[in-house]
C-alpha cells in the first residue's frame, strides 16, 4: 500500500493525465470518458488517495448521503430493509444512494471504488459480509459502516440471532412430537460461508440431538434462497426418500417454503395431516398460506440501522450499540399439527 | 410566483439569516438547525430561487445522480423497478437516490424541496402522477422526468396497457364460458385518481357488455392493494351474494388474488371446481400458486427508465420515445377452468 497522503497531483502523474481531468473524473463531472475515469480511479486506489484528507478528517459529513448496499433489492427481506431505513434517514434529512452490488466482484469493485469518491458519510451494508480491507479503506475516509440484517464483530450490526430463530421453529416441531424431520436450507452462492446458514442449521442438529435423533443427511436439502427452489428441494428430498416422506419439514425462509408447500401439494401430500411445516421471516403471504412461522419485524431492523447511522454521524460513539439482536417470535398457524 | 432569477441574497434576506447560513442551509451542510433549514428552504421556494442558474442551463448534469421517488418500496412491484433501472444506471456511473414518499402531501414536499437543493439530474417517478405545477419546477433546474410504470402525456414513460392486461384476464374467463364474473380493484388511497385502476375496470365493464353481460355491482369490490384487502374483498363479495358464489372472480393483482385463494379456500370454495381465479402480474408466488396471470416484466421496464433517463442526459431527444408500452401475456394456469 503507499502512503495515504498522496495528492491529486500523485494521481494525475499516476493515471497520466492532466490535473484537472483527475479532479473531474475523481468528482464525477461529464466530459470525462469511461476510460479515462476508470484509468484516474484505478490510480487513486493504488495510491490510497483520500479527497481533502482535512475534511474527511471532519468525519461526519459533508454529504449528508449514506450509500445502501444491497445484494437483492427485489427480495422482500431487502425491501423491508431499505423501506424501514430510509424512513429514519429521511426524517433526519439524509439522502439514501441505493447501490446494488451481485456478487463478491462486484462487492470488492464497490466497496473499493467508493472511498476514491468520497461521496458519502456511512455505509450501510445489507446482509452481506465486508472483509477486513474493505473496512479499512472506508475507515480511511471517515465513512461509518453498519451492518443490516447481518452480525460483525467489526462494526455495528442489528440481526435476528438465526440459532434462536432455527431453535424456535425446531422446537415447535419436537414439541408437537416430529423426530422424523427434513430441513430446506438457503445458500447464498454469491455469498459463500455468510454465517447466517450456519446459525438456523445448527439449530436443526442441536434440536434434533437433544432429543437423542442423529441428522439424516438424507432429509436435509441446501439450495438457493428462492420460492422455485424451495419446490425443488422438497421434490428432492421426498425422491430421497422412497420409504416415506418425513412427517415435518423446518424450511429456512418462508419464500423456500412456499414453493415447499406447492412440491407437497403436486406429490398429493396433504399440510399439516401428512407432513407439517414451519420456516422463519412472517413474509406477508405467510399468513395468506396458513403458514407456521418465526417471525421477525425487518422493517424494524432498517430503523434500527438507521438510527445507528445517526448516532454515528452526531458523534456520539456512547450512545451506539456495538450490536443489535432483533427480536423473533414463532407464530403457529395451520401449517404445524402434532404427530 | 417570483422571478425566478432570484439571488441567493433574496432568499436570505426572505428568511431573515445571512448569506452563509441561507448557503449551508440549501448545500445540505451540517450546522444549520433544521427549523432553519426549514425556513431557507420555505424562502428559497416562495422565490423560486435555483442554485446558479448558469449552471443548470448545462442541464444534463453536474451531479450524475438520479432520484429514484416510490410510494411503496416494500412491495413486489417497486422492488422490481428500482432493480431493473438501478442495474442501467449504475452501468452508466449513475449513482441512484432512493426516495420513498408515501401519501400525497409527503409527494409533494418532496417535489416541491428537490429543486431548491438541485441534487440530481433526473427524476424518476415510480408509480404515481405528477402534477403540473410539480413538472414546472423540475424542468426550472433541468432535471429531466421519467415515468415508471404509470402513463404521462407530458414526459417519457414507461408502463403496461392496463386496459389490454385487464382484457387479456377477462376475456380469457369469457372464452371458458364464465359470465358470472366478480372483480376484486387495487385502490391507492394515497393517489386518488391515478389511472392504473380505471383501465383494469374499464376492460371488465367492456368485456362483460362485449359478451351481453350488464356489470354488477355487487359483484365488485375495490380494496388497497395488499393481499390482506384481497381476502377481505373476497369475502365482502361471497358475503353480498347468498344466492352463490360467482363462478370466477378477475384480480387487479396477484398480490390481492393471493388473499383471494385463502378467502376461497376458507369458505370451502374450490379453486377452479367452483371459482376460477384470473389476476395480474406474475408475481414470484402467483407460479407456486398455480395462480393464472397476465404476466408483465417489471424489471424490464425498470430497465427501460433507466435507458431513457440515460437518453435524457446525453441530450439526445431524437432517440427518447414519448413512451414505452410494455408487452403483457396471459399465463394460464391451474387457477382457471371451463364453467
């Protein structure tokens, strides 16, 4: 890495081009071609070059503009997110830049590229994980992170905890006297090893043990989170198992479980007399389907957020939490019934 | 209305603070209290006072921003726009801001404070009218407006023909011999008069008389959108009709049709045996649903406001339709059946 303080100059020289085009490419002006932009940024990075190192150092913002960083804004989960969010950011007169970044690349590219354009005073990353270089160069510029719908060590977070979550729908099933249990799990293929998984799966196996049954590989199916794929899943784990379907399925999210509930109905399965469900979120339709389901308010989450990003931005470090857990609450409807 | 060369010595003067404060209170700067900010921004409008005027003549562009303004983000619809057009844009190095107005009056603070602090480039609006006073404004500092998903005789848009969507529904249920047919319509409280709903009605007036069908209004129900109105219309409509059910029921959307199907289905009512059920959209759920739908890409469409604002902003009028009607398609699926 060189040294933090190099001016526009040492980029310009850099990216060889004319100090006034490095300032304009730097500060998004027109005029300027993608790749001669591209080639100014691409320096900048290199060069570790903070815009105006005395008023960054001012931290709390000259932008009044905190970046929203989403992998799937179509998702409800995100949705929820962003609308519960923008509400309080709004009403403290902070503009909300909506980014949408795919994959992993397009993270890094994101998350590397923001800081040469120092065009906001936080970041606000939903459900997704930023590795430790990538909060070092946000830092550089005074940008605060805060971590949605997801934990970090590193920073503040507001997250439902997915083992009390799991723990809770899993336990609804052992107490109505389910032993015989399948699992849908979400999988996040542009998010590989994002601990949110993990938490309701070891749930699954926790619950299961402690009432002495061993995890039947055979009953448990990860896929991509997304309706279509939940009827996949299941479809899959009842081929898997031509000796019988398992009397209760625990389904990650209730997006998987809707197309779930649709593979049971196709197989003739009847929910809840031939096998119950039960899944984690209370998506609006959840209730439309008679689903059991652990419900948490993601939209409350968003304030939360939110509201971190305010106590950030007034400089209040007391008055931030390192970390919010979100409250969960099971919520029995048709779709459970005893053994 | 004031001209509209008012200095920024005008507004200050209007709102009794000095130069400065009037500056840092319309640059969005920190330091200003937000009953100040409030009363520059209060002056700034009554004067109809724009932010160097010679500036914005250049019109497209200083700030390579975007607003991006929905009334509801938490839905399906609008999650899908602001994806379809945030992918163009930020191809485009646009950044998006994302603003959520939710009733009438919010919509028009917002419309009404945006110019004053000339943020962006362009406006796209999600879903809602704007009025004429309100386009005034906008085109005082050149930022350019789009339609998304909503018609407009006096800017580009981009949406579906509800009129042929809400044909394409109903005179699938003629063509099976259903002339007992109920309509369940998508009110938005908060935008009285917005055209989206009278085009799907209109349609099932016309083609319910097409076929010597006189409308009935008991058979007709209008809710906000939301599948929990949906199945409250449902029964509404079961409720004012003793004598029976009507053979088949014509849904605004999938999300109302979703509570529809509960509505149906706990009140003992088979789907399609005794009602079939027709809506729009293609929502995610409406394939797990087995819900028939005229289909409509929303994402595309999202797509197609980003291109035009990118025509907008490369002064390239000649390439910009006024509009873009979007295709629609029927779907049919297990929801609708011959009488």
């Amino acid at each position: 890495m060189a040294s933090p303080t190099a001016s526009l100059a040492d980029v310009a020289r850099h990216a060889g081009v004319s100090l006034a085009t490095a300032s304009r490419a730097l500060n998004d002006a027109y005029g300027v071609s993608t790749a001669t932009r591209a080639k100014v940024l691409a320096a900048a990075t290199e060069l570790d070059y903070v815009a105006s190192p005395d008023a960054t150092r001012l931290a709390s913002g000259a932008t009044r503009r905190v970046a929203v960083v989403v992998p799937h804004i179509e998702r409800w989960f995100f949705g929820q997110m962003v609308g519960g969010l923008e509400r309080v950011l709004a009403a403290a007169d902070l503009d909300v830049l909506l980014y949408h970044v795919g994959d992993e690349a397009d993270r890094r590219d994101f998350l590397t590229r923001l800081p040469a354009r120092r065009k906001v005073d936080a970041v606000i990353v939903v459900a997704f994980p930023v590795d430790e270089d990538e909060r070092q160069r946000l830092e550089l510029i005074g940008a605060a992170i805060i971590a949605a719908g997801g934990q970090s060590a590193d920073y503040p977070y507001v997250c439902i905890d997915d083992y009390e979550a799991g723990s809770l729908a899993m336990r609804h099933l052992v107490d109505l006297g389910h032993r015989r249990i399948a699992m849908i799990g979400g999988l996040d293929p542009d998010q590989p090893g994002w601990p949110v998984v993990s938490g309701r799966s070891r749930a699954y196996d926790d619950t299961l043990k402690s009432v002495g049954v061993e995890p039947d590989p055979r009953l448990v199916h990860e896929v991509e989170w997304g309706p279509t794929n939940g009827a996949a899943a299941m479809h899959r784990i009842l081929d898997a198992n031509p000796d019988g379907p398992p009397t209760a399925v625990f389904v990650h999210s209730d997006e998987l479980a809707f197309g779930a509930l649709q593979a049971l109905r196709h197989r003739g399965l009847r929910v809840p007399d031939d096998v119950s469900v039960v899944s984690i979120d209370d998506h609006p339709l959840a209730e439309l389907l008679d689903l059991t389901t652990v419900a948490q308010d993601v939209a409350a989450q968003g304030a939360v957020a939110g509201q971190m990003v305010l106590s950030t931005l007034g400089d209040r470090p007391g008055a931030l939490p390192s970390g919010v857990t979100a409250p969960v609450e099971l919520r029995v409807r048709a779709s459970t019934r005893h053994t």
